[in-house]
C-alpha cells in the first residue's frame, strides 16, 4: 500500500525548513531533483527552486515562502459565502428557502448556494465542499411535521424535571414505557448481490408478527410482555399489573399518547392504584423523547439477524429470547438513554 504523504502547504514553517535542508542533502548526495522531490512530497519544480537559491546564495538564501498554490486558492466560495451556507444547512431545510427537496441533497445545496451566494457550482464541486465541511449523507432521522416545539421544549425544560425531582423526593421509580411490533419479513440490514440484481428475500406467505410492551429505567432495569392481539385498555391493565407485583416501590411510568393508555377504565385503575403508581404523557408526535424507542430499534435490528422466523410463536420466542439478555444487561440498557434525543432522561439514578 503506498503511503499518502502530507500536503506540503499544511506543514509548519520549523518542518519546512528541515525538509528544505533534507532536499538540499539530498541534491549533493546524487539524488536527482525528480527523486527527492518524490521522496519529501513536494514537487521537482520546488526543489529546484531550492537548490538553484542555495546554490547562488548558500542556505540563506533560500526563499522562505511556502511551494504551490496556497491552500484554498481557487475555491469558488469565500470563507464568510461558505459559512452561511454550512449554517443554513445546519439550521434550515430546503423548504425555508422554497427548494423542492425534503433533504439537504447536493443538487438542494447547489441550489441554496445560487440563491445565496450567486455562484452556480457542479453537483461534484458541491459534493466536495460537503465533504470538506464535515456533511456526510446519512439516513433521516423522522419527525413529525405534527411535532409541537413549544410542547416539547416544556417538556424537557419544565414538567420532566419537576418528575425527576418528584421521584428522587419520594423514592420512586421512573420507568419509561413504550410498544413494538416486529414482523417476520423485517429485516433493516442490506444485502450484497451482483450489481443490478437485487438480492432475494424468502418470506413467509402470511404476514407473520408478534408485539411487544416494555419499560426500562435509566439505571438499567427492564420489564417486558410480549402478545400477538392488537394493544387495548385490558391488555395494557394486565401488564400495568404485572409490573407493580415486580416492583415493591412507587412507579412514575412515563407513555406516549396511544388511545389504550388513557381510556376510563386505565384512568380509573391508576387512580385506585395511585399510592403506587402514576402515570404521565410524553409531548405528542415525540417518539424521539422515548429512550424505549432506542430499544425497539435494536430489536428490531438484531431478532431477524439469525434469519427469518416462520410462524408467530417463532417471532415471539425470538424477541423473548433478545429481551431475557438484556435483563442481565444493565449498561445496554443504560446505552439507551445515551442518544442526543434522550439524554436528558439519563442522570437520574445512574
């Protein structure tokens, strides 16, 4: 493998120096101009320069200023165009500036820098200056267009500090709650095939599924049941009552705002069961702000890894199987809260 030495431009004045000196050395040793010009990565041009200044003048007489172009010569945008444009695309999408794109594509930044700067750049250029801007393409992130900003921001500013406090006064358990499903033919990894060939996935003919309803805490304690009907009130009651017989203290369960969590019937349970346990409501179209989300992401991504199951008890098992590892996963299930989203949710009793 060969090596890729440093762009000259980019070393210090103090090594620049040294290798003028080592290029030097080597012209007197034999080497030719070509060859030690290959050797330090700089161009023959360069080292004849040198040589041709030492030469006439002795070491003194070198030139002092820096071979080539000097960096970032030539570019198209000037600093302060290239900073809007690196801030827009960090703080806006394209729709803000009535780009036709729901993402930040090059042919969207090429068009918000004819907009802004005035310059019409190719779509490779513009894919170089992302790249030289640290952007990278990377799989979105959904949210809701439904998504409430004020809501949220009270949320995490105002009412989940206030809980926080509450069960740290009180000796309670926050156990943050959320439902899965998870299909037979669900697979989120890609596969290699030959290039235009797409690769084959066998299913089941059936849609095949089983689901799943867990809590987790941010010092690592889980609870889960698995099922295979659609969540209502009474399923929910059943597991609600499962979950205070394997705890002894108070719970604050946190849920996003799913019919089944708020009908009369769980209102009225909870408030008959309130000495042990209350319930609050995630902001709405918030999944995000749930650390179990991050959970069901990974189950998702690991229970058909093995290969795809055929039957809905071979779905269930599997899950069953995933769940009852990280029952003696403590710090996985910590890692859950560990996503820029949930953070906020992960020094309490850690």
């Amino acid at each position: 493998m060969a090596i890729t030495l440093p762009d000259a431009r980019q070393l210090s004045d103090e090594v620049l120096d040294a290798l003028r000196l080592r290029a030097l050395r080597g012209c007197e040793l034999g080497f030719t101009e070509a060859d030690v010009a290959d050797l330090l990565g700089v161009s023959r041009e360069t080292v004849c320069r040198w040589w041709s200044a030492y030469a006439a003048g002795g070491v003194n007489a070198l030139p002092g200023d820096r071979p080539g172009r000097p960096l970032g010569s030539g570019r198209l945008l000037s600093d302060d165009h290239a900073a809007v444009v690196q801030q827009l695309v960090r703080t806006t999408v394209p729709d803000d500036h009535g780009i036709a794109a729901p993402l930040w594509t090059r042919r969207a930044v090429r068009e918000l820098i004819q907009q802004v700067c005035g310059v019409d750049l190719a779509i490779r250029t513009v894919g170089l200056y992302l790249q030289r801007w640290g952007f990278a393409p990377k799989r979105p992130a959904r949210r809701s267009r439904d998504q409430d900003p004020d809501e949220v921001a009270e949320w995490l500013d105002e009412i989940y500090p206030a809980i926080a406090a509450r069960a740290a006064d009180e000796g309670a358990e926050i156990h943050w709650c959320d439902e899965v499903g998870v299909a037979a033919d669900e697979v989120p990894a890609r596969g290699y095939a030959p290039e235009g060939q797409p690769p084959i996935l066998d299913v089941s003919g059936p849609h095949v599924r089983a689901n799943q309803i867990s809590t987790i805490t941010n010092d690592g304690t889980i609870r889960f049941m698995t099922y295979t009907q659609t969540m209502t009130a009474a399923l929910f009651l059943v597991f609600l009552d499962r979950l205070l017989r394997s705890t002894t203290g108070k719970l604050f369960l946190i849920v996003d705002r799913l019919s089944a969590h708020q009908t009369p019937a769980v209102l009225t349970w909870v408030e008959a069961h309130q000495d042990r346990i209350e319930v609050f409501l995630l902001p709405r179209y918030a999944p995000e702000r749930n650390p179990v989300e991050y959970l069901n992401h990974d189950l998702k991504g690991q229970v058909n890894a093995s290969g795809l199951p055929h039957t809905t008890s071979e779905v269930r098992s599997r899950i069953q199987t995933f769940m009852r590892k990280l029952l003696h996963l403590p710090e996985h299930v910590m890692s859950y809260f560990q996503h820029p989203c949930a953070q906020y949710a992960s020094a309490i009793n850690v």
